[in-house]
C-alpha cells in the first residue's frame, strides 16, 4: 500500500466516527420519515399500517390547524433580523470604551446558556396578567387595562417574540463583537477625517464590513426558529386555541400525542422543504447586499 494511500485510510477512519453519528442521526431518520409520509403508521406495535400515496399531503392542506402554524411560524420568524438589527446597535456600543463592558457583555450572553425551561417560567411570572411585574409596572404608568400577554390569543405570540430576541440577543451581540474585531480603525479614521457622523460610519463602513456575520446570523437564526418549538410548549403549549402553534409543535403534537407518525413525518417534510426554499432564497439576496472582503 502507498504512502498516500495510507494517509488517505487514516483520514477516513479520522472522520468516520462523525460519519456514522450523521448517517445515523440525520440521513436514516430523514428517510424513513420521507417513507412514512406516505403510510398511515401509528407508531411501534401499529396494527394496520399501509401505503396511503399522498393522503396525508392533501389532508394536510385541508387541515386548518395546519393552515394557522403556518402563518404562526411566519410571525414567530420576525425576531430573527429584529435580533440581529438590534444586536448590531449593541455590538457598537459595547465594542467601544463603555464602563463594566466586559460585565455587559457577559449580562446580555447569560440568558443564551440559561435552561429554555427556566427562561419559560420567569418570563410566564414576568407577562401573568394580573399580578405580573410588567402588567404591574404599566398600571403604575396609567395604562388601566394593560395587555394579557400569553393568555391571549391577540397577543400571546407577540410576547414569545419579544422573549424570543431577549433569549438570542446575547448570541448575536457576542458573534458581532468577534467581527468589530477585525473592521480596519484606519478606514473609521479616514471617514471621521473627511467629515463623516458616527452613524454614517457604522452604516456605510462597518456594516457592509460585517455583513458576511450579518448573513450567517440571519441563515442560523432562521432555521433555528424553524425548529425550535421547546421556548412555546413550556410557556403555552400552542395555546390559547392555536394562537402560538407552529410547525414544529404541530410535527411533536402529531407523532407523540396522537400518535399519527405518518401525518407528522408528511408535515416535517413540508416543514424540511420550506427551511430548504427560505434558505436558498437567502442566499440568492445576499449576492445583493453581502460584501465579502
């Protein structure tokens, strides 16, 4: 055996055990979840089990629930570049001589390492409609009839919004300050020189500069929401109703308390392609506004 071939066989064996954890995790269950959307599947032990075409499919599209976490994803999506907008705002300020930087820095990342859980029941004390610290903060102000946050269905998907880009402004902020790092301070000069405000720098300098992050935070941030659905089943359960189920609650409900694994395997394929299509999408728009030095 040569030389190369063996260094070839060494770099397999190094990268097989990261292999078989993806075959086994993600491409074994990716397909046979594809195959049970096409089966009326029950779970283990199912009695009845047969190829059903694309019965689930169309039922899915008769199916209101269906129809509701679809436009409750849409808005659930919105923290996303409201996130990254603000944690751009904060980047800038925190990268620059402020005073305890380094303990605020450490403040807004703390909540991304925190338990999803005990994020859900502070934020369920903080938002409960009648003695809450917030609603009780707004009848302080004179607001007499402040909103019920997450027992309404008008406005509890907004409240997991807003804890939403409270719960991934620290990630974002962190990732930022690692780009500032690397702007040139010889072009900041040079504008400053030739008359430029602060925030013209920021926006006409630094944000072109770090819009390759910019990007990679939008891409990330996205899919996560896509799947996450952790933050609203302990807060709401998708309630009240169906105000705050989204798609990938919807897939859990289906298959763990339902027990209709085909029907939520067709979902998570519907919920697979669009993650694919608002990608790509993606990534055709940032040839427009991402600048890769």
């Amino acid at each position: 055996m040569g030389w190369m071939r063996r260094q070839r066989l060494i770099g397999y064996l190094f990268i097989l055990p990261s292999i078989i954890g993806v075959l086994t995790f993600f491409t074994f269950p990716l397909l046979f979840s594809v195959i049970l959307a096409f089966t009326n599947w029950s779970g283990p032990g199912g009695i009845n089990t047969e190829f059903i075409g694309t019965t689930n499919f169309i039922n899915m599209f008769n199916d209101s629930i269906f129809l509701t976490t679809i436009k409750n994803t849409g808005i659930y999506l919105l923290h996303v570049p409201i996130s990254v907008g603000l944690a751009f705002i904060v980047a800038i300020i925190l990268n620059r001589m402020v005073y305890m930087r380094n303990t605020l820095r450490a403040m807004f990342f703390l909540p991304y390492i925190t338990s999803s859980i005990a994020i859900a029941f502070v934020w369920m004390l903080l938002l409960s409609p009648s003695n809450g610290p917030v609603n009780e903060t707004l009848r302080a102000i004179g607001i007499t009839n402040p909103p019920s946050w997450l027992a309404s269905g008008d406005t509890a998907m907004h409240a997991i919004n807003l804890m939403s880009v409270w719960f991934i402004l620290g990630f974002n902020v962190i990732i930022f300050l690692a780009a500032l790092q690397n702007v040139p301070a010889e072009l900041e000069e040079a504008a400053r020189v030739d008359g430029a405000k602060f925030w013209h720098i920021q926006l006409f300098i630094t944000f072109p500069l770090v819009s390759p992050i910019t990007f990679f935070l939008l891409i990330i941030g996205f899919i996560n929401t896509f799947k996450n659905f952790g933050l609203i089943h302990a807060l709401t359960g998708g309630g009240p109703g169906d105000s705050t189920n989204v798609l990938a609650l919807y897939v859990y409900q289906n298959a763990f308390r339902y027990y209709e694994l085909g029907y939520a395997s067709a979902i998570a394929v519907i919920l697979f392609i669009i993650i694919l299509i608002v990608t790509l999408i993606q990534w055709y728009i940032q040839r427009k506004w991402v600048y890769y030095q």
